[in-house]
C-alpha cells in the first residue's frame, strides 16, 4: 500500500485508521539526523521498514490482523455515526472505540516488546514472567485481539518468536535495538513518550523530545498543512501564543486564556481540525452573543452552522443546552459556547479568522 497523503477515500473507518497511522510515521529524513551512531540509524531504519510493513499489509489484509473491518458500517445500517450515538449511546461508543484502537493494539504490542524484552545477538529475548503481563496490556476491551493472534499477524512480516521467547526479525534484524531504545524501560509511563513511539520519533531516543507543531501539522494533505500554518501565522501576528501540552493538538492562548486548538486528527482520519472558544462557563454569553449580532447575516448563517456541538461522546451525558445568536444549541464542556471546522475553504477561514478576533476582544474587555 503506498501512503499518499492526499487519500481521502476508504475501503472502511478501519481502513481509515491503518492509513492515519501509517501517514503519522515521522519520515526518516527528519528524524534520523539526531541519530549518531550508525548502528543504532541502522536499526532506526529497520524499525521504521518493519512497521510500515506492517501498516501496508495490515491495509491490504485487514481480516488477516483480526481487525473489525465493517463492524462499524454494518452496525449503523445507513444512519450516521452521530445518530447511531444518539439511539444506541453505549453500543455506539463500544463499536467506535474498538474501531478506532484496532490497529493501534499492534503498535503497544511491539511497544511492550520494546520495553520488556532485551536485545540479544540479533534477537530480541522476552521472559516468560512477561507474557502475562504483555497479555493484559495488548488485549483491552477496545481491542480485544489476544497476544497469540496478535503475534501470529506478525509473523506475515517476518517476526517470529522461537524457543524460550526469542524473537528474530527475518526481514528487519537489526530493528530491536532501536525498538527498546524508544520504548524505554521506565515502569511509569507517558503520553508523550507513547506518542513518540507511536510515530516512530526516533529524535526521542538520545534525550527528551517534545513535538512541535511541524510534528502535528506535517501528517495533513497539502491543503490543510497550509491552512494550518496560515492560520498559525495570523494567530501569532494578532498575539496568541501557540503551546504544546497535548499528544494530539497545538493550543493558542492570548493573555493567558485559550482561544483555539489546531489538531490533525479527527475520528482517525488526517484532516484539519480546528476549534475556538468563545466562552468559558463563566463567561457571559452576552459577551459573544453581543457580537455575533453585529455581523453580517451571511457570517452568522456560516457561524451557527458551525457551533461545537455535543455529539453525545459520552454515554452518560447527552451536552448542556446554550443560545447561540437566539437558536437554543446543545454543547459539549457544561455550557461552553465554541466554533468548530474540518478542512475548512479559503472563505471559512476568513470567518475562522474574525471568531478569533471577535475572542480576543473579549478577553480585552475581560481582563480590563
């Protein structure tokens, strides 16, 4: 399978989530530059071949890998991911997680390879004490694919577990190396640290490394990587202070409060996802409702069209009404009342751009 970025067509949301994976790989170009001695740039090399070897047959043979190829699609008959929510919250949010993490138990199996086993003359030895607990942490029950079946896929590429848990890489010896490099040794556990391995960020292996926003932005189709850098330019050009505190979106704050989140993400699928607050729950609507009022007719049909709605992604709640320019909205975060695009055209961004400014305002007049 080659990974065009500009994909945007899938066999199934399975399907959608090997391809997001796989485009999240940071490129070897990037991260191998930090990488000094040339054995280890070797095994980085050969860990990154493996796992998109990986993602391509997994892409090719997803039933292969056990995954719940259109578990999803048959579930909601027609009806929409939202409206299957809505009538069927529990049983919804089961089939969505298990969708959405199936591909990703491969990854945290070759991460708890990583961090239990030892490299060892060209293999990779694991102790017995360890299955259980590699058993426990791969078999979830948002992917519940067990250890066996999980290894057993692997072997399609050439990792094959011997005698006395000893692994050999047919096709990729020297990965295990870089392998347990990445994955550390450490009990105590990180999203950051999973996020690096999880794309492969080899820039993690000689020191800590904390992603910048080219690490969120690079992962896009062309058109929403230069929206986003587009629109971090105006961000920073109008005083918002980008930061990076999350594994999976750049935040935006003027005069220490949130404004905007810029993600690459959505539902697994790689595209542009931007939101903006416009309240807290304790600011006053009026101060948003007040402005929006001011506006162009066209801008609030564009901006009620794009209200950060509740999606009912919890089963234990359904969101928080609010009144949005007079029309009663149910929302998400008790009562916060924000904006939300994908892959938003030239003339969004405009409007994206003015809620910005429109926020800022506020909390100008906030912070009098």
């Amino acid at each position: 399978m080659d990974f065009n970025i500009e994909l945007s067509k899938y066999p199934s949301a399975v399907h959608k989530c090997i391809y997001s994976a796989a485009r999240g790989l940071v490129p070897l170009e990037v991260a191998l530059p930090s990488i000094a001695d040339p054995e280890m740039k070797k095994s980085c090399e050969d860990l990154h071949g493996f796992v998109t070897a990986m993602y391509s047959d997994m892409y090719d043979n997803a039933a292969e890998y056990k995954l719940p190829v259109m578990e999803l699609e048959n579930f909601c008959g027609g009806r929409t991911v939202n409206g299957a929510k809505q009538k069927y919250p529990a049983k919804t949010k089961k089939i969505l997680s298990q969708t959405r993490n199936s591909d990703n138990g491969y990854m945290v199996t070759l991460y708890m390879l990583g961090k239990l086993g030892m490299p060892e003359g060209g293999a990779l030895v694991v102790a017995d004490s360890d299955y259980k607990l590699m058993e426990k942490r791969v078999a979830s029950p948002v992917s519940p694919i067990a250890l066996g079946a999980r290894l057993a896929a692997l072997s399609r590429i050439g990792l094959i577990c011997g005698e006395g848990g000893r692994f050999i890489s047919e096709r990729y010896p020297k990965m295990f190396p870089a392998l347990c490099g990445l994955a550390g040794k450490s009990i105590k556990e990180s999203g950051f640290n999973f996020f690096m391995f999880n794309t492969l960020d080899f820039r993690n292996l000689g020191a800590k490394h904390k992603p910048g926003l080219q690490d969120y932005f690079r992962p896009l189709p062309s058109a929403g990587r230069d929206a986003a850098y587009a629109l971090h330019d105006f961000a920073v050009a109008n005083k918002l202070a980008p930061s990076i505190n999350t594994f999976w979106k750049v935040d935006y704050k003027y005069k220490g409060a949130q404004v905007m989140c810029i993600g690459s993400e959505f539902e697994n699928e790689r595209i542009l996802d931007i939101r903006i607050i416009c309240t807290y729950n304790w600011d006053d609507p009026a101060l948003i409702n007040g402005r929006l009022e001011k506006e162009p007719p066209e801008f609030q049909r564009e901006i009620l069209r794009r209200v950060w709605r509740c999606d009912a992604c919890s089963t234990s709640h359904l969101g928080r009404f609010v009144t949005v320019l007079g029309k009663r909205q149910r929302v998400c975060g008790g009562g916060v009342i924000g904006f939300r695009w994908h892959n938003p055209s030239v003339s969004e961004m405009e409007n994206i751009k003015r809620i910005i400014q429109l926020r800022c305002d506020i909390i100008d007049e906030i912070k009098k």
